[in-house]
C-alpha cells in the first residue's frame, strides 16, 4: 500500500508537468497582455519598457524556464487587475467553492443512494420509471438553466430564496440542489446499473439462503459492492463537478473560484487563469488519487495482491466501469488508477 | 430527433418573423398565452422585440452543426490515438495514456474557457476546442476495447501469418470498435450542445449576431425577474433536442450492441 | 416408514419470458425422509436446479411457483409469510451452491458470512458466534480455523471455500441440506473429500440432503433415492440400486451409458444425441421423443403418465404402461 501511494504520488509529477506546459504554451500564443495593462495612449516606447521588464520579449524556451521557476516556488505571476500575486487571490476564493461543491455533493448523495437502490430492487416498477426517466430528463437539461429556472420558481415567484450571492443558508440552497440535483442525476443511474449487475451474483443467493433480511441483503451484501464502482467512478467525476461550479457559481453570483476565473478570462488576468487552472487540476488530481485510495479500502481483495494482479483487477474494474457507463449512457470517464506492469 | 433537424434544415420556411429583426413596439411581449401577449410572437419577445420561437428556430442550426462536426473531429483523432494505444501498447500507450489523464485533470469547460479566450470566441475555434476536449473519451474506449480484442483469436491468427500492423488494425480491430463509438458518439453529441450551450451562455461561445440556445438564454438571464419566458424556452429546446439525441443513442445501441439485450 | 420431512407435490414454476411461458419445473413430486439422501439427476436445463430454488422460496423474477405445494414438515412453504420463510431458511432448509468462487461475499470475512447466520437464527451473541463459527470451521475439517476465521474468501482455495459453504450450511443445524451440485467446480480429489465430508456430517446429525446434480458417480457413492429429471418433468424415480441395476426409461439408460464404469471395457462412450428441448417447446406427446432411440406412435401424440411400475420405482414412459407397446 505504501509503495502503491508514493508511486502513485510520483506519477502526479508528470501530469502536472503536462498540464503546465499546455498552459504555458496557450498564454504565450494568447500574446502578451501588455496591450491590456497599459492605457490606451500609452506610447510604444512604454509599452516596449514594460514588456521587457516583464520578460516578455525573451526568446520562448527562457520565458518556459522563468515561469517553471516561479511554478515551483508556487509563484504565478501577479494578477494585473488586482495588482497582487495571483494565488492568494485564488485561494482566497476557494473556500466558497468547497463550500458549494460539498453541498452540491452531499445533494447528489442524499438523492442518488436510495433512488438507485430502490429503482435497482423495483425494477421495472412505476418508482424505476420515474427514478430513470427523471435521470435521463435531468441530464439533457443543461445545468445553467435548471438554475435559471430555480431562480424563477423560488426566488421571483415564491420568493423563498435569495436570487445569489453568498452568506446564509438560505443563499446555498439553490446552487448546491441545481449542482447537486444534476451530479445526482448521473449518480443514481450508476448505483442502479451497478445494483442490478450484484443482485445477480452468486453471493446474493448464498445471502437470502441463509435467511437474511431482504433489507440486509440490499443493504449490506449488495450496496457494498455496488459502492465500488461508484465511489471510483464519483472521485473521478471531480472534473465535471468542479466544472458545474464554474457554471453554477456564474449563475447564482457564487463569489468562487469559478466566478473569479471567468472574469480573469474575460479581462485577460493571465496570472489569475493559470494560478486557477493549476489549483483546479490540482484537486482533480488529488480526489483521483483518492478514489484509488478508497478502491483500496473499499474491496479487500486488492490489498493481497501484487504487480500485475493489481493490474489485471485494475483492467477489470476499469472495463466493468466503461460498461456500467455505457449502459446508464453516461460520459466516459476513464479510471486513472495507475498500471504500472503491463 | 429528426424533427429537430428538419427545423434546423428548413429554420427559413418556418420561422415566423426575421430572427434578427429588432421591434421596438413589441419589446418583451409574454407568451401568448399569457394576458398581454401577442398571436404574432408565440413565445413572446425579448428586450429587443426579437421573435423568441423564430431565434429558437434558426439556433437549432447552429448548436446541432457545432455539436455533430466537434463530435466528428474528437471521434478521428480519438479512435486514431485509441488504436495506436491499444495495438501497440508499451512505451507509445503509456505516453498517450499519460496524455489522457493530463486532459482528464482539466475540468472539460475550464479547458475550453482558457482556449477561446486566448483564440478569440467563433465557430471553428469552438468546433475545434469541443473537439479536442471530448477525444479522450474515445481514445479511452477505443483503447480498452482494443485490447482485450487484441486478445482474441482472429488477431492473434492474422498476425501469426505475418499481416501487416496497419492492415490489422483496418481490418480487424476498427470495424470491432465501430459501433460502441457510434453509441457514445451520438450521445456524446448531446453532451456536446450542453457544453456549446453553457459556453455561449458564459459569453465564450457563439458571439452575436449568430444565434444560438446559450446566446439567447444568456440574454434571458438578465430579464428572469420579470420575462421570465426570455430563459425558459431555448433551455426546453436544448432539452427536448439533448432527449431526443439520447434516445437515438439508445435505440442505436440496442441495434447495433447485441451483447446488451435490454 | 417414517412421516416425510420434504414432501412436493406437483410443484410447477413457470418463467413468465418476453417469448411467452416457459415451463421450467412441471408437476414435479417427490418427497424426503428424515435422514434420507435424495439426488436429482438431470442435464443442464431440466429443471432441477429451479427446483431446489423453489423449495427454498428464492426463484427470482421473472420466475414464479405457478402451482403445487412444498411441504416441509406439514406446513406447505409456497404458503406461508416471506417472514416464516426466512426463519426457515438457513435455519431449517440451508443450501450449498454450486460455485464456491462466486458463492461467497468478497467484501466480507468468511467468519462474518459465517456467523451472520448464527447470529441470525440461533440469538447468539457476537462471542457465541464466533465461537460456534470457528468450531464448524473446524468440524469441515479446515486447518488454522481461526486464522482462516478473518480472512477474506479470495485467499482461500476453492475446496476451503466449498468447505466453509459447508460450515455456513450446517452452522444452524438444519434438518434439509440442499446442495446444489456441490463438487461440480472443484478438482476431482476435492470433490472426493468434500462429498466424504458431507457424508459425515449428516450422518453426524441425521439431516436430510436433497443433492442436485448431474454425476451419477456422486449419485451411486452418496444417495439412497434418485430422481431423474427432463425437461422439467420427473421422468424415473426409484432407490439407487434399482436405478442402476434396472434402469427403466430410455433416457435414464442413456445417462448411464454415458458414463464410464472401471469393470466394463469398451472402447467408445454412448452418449445421448441432441440436447434438451427448451422447456415448453415440446407440446404434443413425449418430452423425449426428440432424443429417444425407441421413440414410436404414442410417444408423438400424448404425454405419459408418471406411473409406479414396481413397488418404489415409478417411470415416465410408453414403453412401461401397462398393456401398452411392449418392448
């Protein structure tokens, strides 16, 4: 287990690696936003001063060097608009943003556990109908506009909840069920593919020959398998997640990370996009990294084995969940977890 | 779902109004079945006294046109990187697959937010953003599938009498994965004209005067306290076109996936 | 002759299908003594594995027991609450599946899957049972058995895993044992000491077995009664002996030329040509006429009768009615 981290902790290096110099390489073409910082009627020879005590007239590759060492020493430049290094800034923004994905999460789970469980063990009754159906209208409505449309409902009409900001309870309610209502969505499909496909396993059987409670037998022999797949497959979703926020926070006025990186996007602010998307990819790793964490945990048959065995249940989950994905017709998202021996 | 795109085919001849036409005596008119609405703009009209179902109308073109091309540009260089993955495995599959989990860590629209900032918002550079954020996914499909039919008896066969690797993947491993790509490629357009959507709605996508789903919404937003139908009804045609786009994709599987017997 | 502890009466589970009924078990009858070991004999689809399934009340959708009653002690279990159900199960009537791979929770420890039973039916407690787990770990004959106790079910074998099945069976005592081809997965020397394992036991503690299985080898080394079953009907029903000595319907003589026997040299195996026939299939006439060397006339027209032909030996076949075809 320990190797299994720190190799696993290793290999984040060349992804970040990656990720930073994608970014890098897209600021650069983007231009220098001199142009931007500097008033309108600023002169050439201004412009040429500034530009050259930002370093911005070096040749590539020493520019690449100088950022890569402001990378390591967590430095991303400062932020022009705010004239501040940007990753305090950004930081500073990344409590609301937990703050409503947390809640988002806690939504999605709150709904999708017992719904998938119990469209799964009624299949094909009236309740898995409704609980698929209003999965699948959930997912082709686009999640902006469920929240517009919450906003009419409760906050113009009913006037129950404050249309955004941040503050009270009351100002989560409606972005965390808008994000949260749309992770559930894909959630609850997941459980009940994974549900079905453990129902029909031996074991089961072995379970309810023995007397057990069909209760018990759902919710501690089936759901505990069925949880596998899905715990990966929520760990990975990370990315989707973070990228309603993005949505939802501009809906909602959600003063977060995604808030304040779509107006850096929209003035330019370099230093705050890449101080952002580095943070982002950042926690998306590192909920990757738990998901196989809590894979480990979850399914003990892991913890035994070794090289290539790890790889092969590797490939098997990774396959199942591919399957369970294309069955609850969800987009791929494909297991990180490393492999390393074949 | 042929409905929708024969809508968008034939958006001039039914079309009410000029999507474009600006109507200062007709400004945010409801619904017409609501008090104050007029029979001429069924679905009202906005701040501008444009024809909401007429905008509606020709945005379908464009989010169908910019969902099905992206989804063709990731599909070929997806199913490209998904077979060379697969088929050869080692040190090319690891480098790809390193690939692959980089673009993973970027949320989908974080990445295509950076892009068309720095490219300038327009419809090529949204196909080709779309495009390259959605390959992954079939680069991952094509390459499991790959490899467990690499596996497989007839492969194995054709290598053994020495078939080239080229000729082998042509032959036997790309029309094998054909048809789950066809499945998660039509819904993936789907997921496609969300993102479109949303991008647009933030301002990135399609710019004006080009109209689209997100664009109008957008502009609805502004007005949700008192024109509330400026935002409902482009988001109910997003949502009965992404329906109709997923149940396509499910009967498609159905036909073409025999081992899925629903 | 003692009160019956099983007894079926024309037990009928149906699967209701999208491609109509399918007749999966049809008018089967039989009936267990206390103490007695029983086999069903049949190929893959003639319906005795549902029947075990329906005694123990765990046909799952879209299967359903259309017709008949399970007596288990006088109480007809196709009647009583699910509630009634479940105490008999695992307690009374316990079951020994055919997998022992996939039969056990991976997520589990064998002596929580173990004790949960215990603790279920016999109100233990968490020590009690553990301590009554470890000793039928070790009654099944499994070294180490408290090690073994809290490990995981993939690290063990699949003859330890078949054993502790057994062990999780017998925890609660059960007065029926169905095992439902209990050594068909495993190696042939396993299967050797599991079948000598089971034999021991019940005789240990006079339970009854309801063996289902397709290998007339475990047949003549473990039972005292067979039921040959095909295409959901019981098509010979005698004691072992007589089974193997004077076998009466065709198809059973056709099972037992398929199988080699060491005093009998012969250079080629018969076996039956053909397979089963999809339940429901074969409407008119014999089940077996498709495959039936001796199949004629009546045999193509109209259904025989399970008849008793000799005292405890009862035949489903033309060939043995009285004053019929004659052979």
């Amino acid at each position: 287990m320990g190797k299994f981290l720190i190799r696993r902790l290793l290999q984040i290096i060349p992804v970040l690696f990656i990720i930073s110099f994608v970014v890098f390489c897209l600021v650069f073409v983007a231009g220098d936003p001199v142009a931007l910082m500097l008033p309108e009627d600023a002169s050439p020879e201004d412009i040429e001063q500034l530009r050259e005590s930002l370093g911005l007239n070096k040749p590539f590759h020493v520019q690449y060097f100088t950022y890569m060492l402001g990378l390591v020493q967590f430095d991303f430049g400062e932020s022009f608009r705010y004239k501040e290094s940007a990753l305090p800034i950004v930081l500073e923004r990344l409590p609301a943003t937990l703050e409503l994905a947390t809640a988002s999460m806690i939504v999605a789970i709150v709904i999708a556990i017992p719904l998938g469980i119990w469209s799964a063990t009624k299949k094909n009754s009236p309740l898995d109908f409704l609980a698929t159906g209003g999965a699948v209208l959930w997912k082709a409505m686009p999640n902006f506009w469920l929240g517009i449309m919450l906003i009419i409902l409760f906050s113009v009409t009913l006037g129950w909840f404050p249309v955004s900001g941040r503050g009270s309870l009351s100002h989560l309610v409606l972005p965390a069920l808008t994000l949260g209502t749309g992770i559930a969505a894909e959630m609850t499909r997941l459980i009940r593919s994974s549900m079905l496909e453990i129902l029909n396993q031996d074991y089961i059987r072995t379970a309810r020959s023995k007397g057990i409670r069909e209760f018990f037998v759902i919710n501690k022999h089936a759901f505990r398998n069925a949880l596998i797949p899905v715990v990966t497959i929520t760990a990975l979703q990370t990315s989707t997640v973070v990228g309603g926020t993005l949505i939802t926070e501009t809906v909602f006025s959600w003063p977060g990370l995604g808030q304040l990186l779509i107006q850096a996007v929209n003035t330019r602010d370099m230093a705050i996009v890449q101080a952002s998307v580095f943070i982002i990819a950042f926690m998306v790793i590192l909920m990757n990294l738990l998901a196989d964490i809590v894979y480990k945990i979850l399914d003990p048959r892991i913890k035994y084995l070794k090289g290539e065995d790890i790889c092969r249940s590797i490939h098997r989950l990774e396959i199942k969940i591919q399957q369970l994905q294309v069955q609850s017709r969800e987009r791929l998202i494909s297991l990180s977890v490393g492999c390393d021996f074949c | 779902m042929f409905a929708v795109i024969l809508v968008a085919l034939f958006a001039k001849s039914l079309a009410p109004h000029d999507p474009k036409m600006i109507n200062p005596a007709m400004m945010l008119k409801p619904p017409v079945w609501v008090d104050g609405g007029s029979s001429l703009h069924i679905l009202g009209t906005d701040n501008l006294g444009r024809d909401i179902l007429s905008r509606i109308i020709y945005g379908s073109q464009i989010s169908l046109a910019v969902g099905i091309s992206s989804v063709a540009f990731a599909g070929v260089i997806g199913v490209f990187v998904g077979l060379v993955a697969g088929y050869y495995g080692g040190f090319i599959d690891n480098i790809l697959m390193r690939l692959v989990d980089s673009f993973l860590a970027i949320p989908t629209i974080l990445f295509a937010l950076v892009f068309l900032t720095i490219f300038g918002p327009s419809v090529p550079t949204l196909i080709v953003v779309l495009g390259i954020t959605n390959w992954v996914q079939y680069a991952r499909l094509v390459r499991g599938e790959v490899l467990s039919i690499k596996e497989r008896e007839f492969v194995k066969a054709a290598r053994s009498i020495g078939v080239r690797d080229c000729k082998i993947i042509l032959r036997h491993l790309l029309p094998n994965v054909i048809s789950p790509f066809i499945v998660i490629s039509t819904l993936s357009v789907a997921t496609t004209i969300i993102l479109e959507a949303s991008l647009s709605f933030l301002g990135l996508g399609i710019q004006p005067p080009t109209i689209s789903w997100g664009g109008i919404l957008s502009d609805g937003r502004d007005y949700v306290a008192t024109s509330w139908w400026l935002a409902t009804f482009p988001g109910m045609a997003i949502t009965i076109t992404v329906l109709a786009i997923i149940f396509l994709g499910d009967w498609l599987r159905d036909v073409l996936d025999p081992r899925d017997n629903h | 002759m003692t009160e019956a502890l099983l007894e079926i009466k024309d037990l009928k589970t149906y699967f209701h299908t999208e491609n109509g009924v399918v007749p999966s078990v049809d008018g089967v009858s039989f009936s267990i003594k206390k103490g007695e070991t029983i086999a069903v004999v049949g190929e893959s689809g003639s319906g005795k594995s549902v029947t075990s399934l329906s005694i123990m009340g765990l046909v799952g959708s879209p299967g359903k027991i259309v017709g008949g009653e399970v007596l288990f002690e006088g109480k007809d279990l196709t009647a009583i609450s699910k509630r009634d159900m479940r105490k008999l199960r695992g307690n009374d009537i316990a079951m020994i599946f055919q997998e022992p791979l996939t039969s056990l929770n991976p997520l589990f420890t064998v002596g929580n899957q173990i004790s949960e039973s215990i603790k279920l039916h016999q109100n233990a407690s968490k020590e009690q049972a553990k301590v009554k787990s470890i000793e039928m770990l070790r009654k099944v004959g499994i070294p180490r058995p408290e090690k073994v106790y809290s490990s995981y079910p993939h690290l063990l074998s699949g003859g330890m895993r078949q054993r502790v099945m057994i062990a999780m069976a017998l925890s609660c005592n059960p007065k029926l044992l169905i095992a439902d081809e209990p050594t068909t997965a495993l190696d042939v020397t396993i299967q050797a000491q599991i079948l000598q394992l089971m034999r021991n036991l019940i005789h240990e503690n006079d339970t009854s077995i309801l063996l289902i299985t397709h290998d007339l080898g475990v047949v003549a080394e473990m039972v005292d009664t067979v039921i040959v079953m095909y295409a959901g009907h019981v098509v010979e029903y005698t004691d072992v002996y007589t089974l193997f000595k004077e076998p009466k319907h065709p198809y059973t003589k056709g099972l037992l030329d398929s199988t080699p026997k060491i005093h009998e040299l012969k250079d080629e195996l018969q076996s039956i040509e053909g397979t089963v026939p999809t339940p429901g299939s074969i409407t008119q006439g014999c089940r077996f006429q498709t495959r039936c060397p001796l199949a004629s006339g009546k045999c193509f027209t109209e259904d025989p009768e399970l008849k008793e032909i000799a005292q405890n030996h009862k035949v489903r076949c033309w060939l043995h009615e009285e004053g019929e075809v004659a052979i």
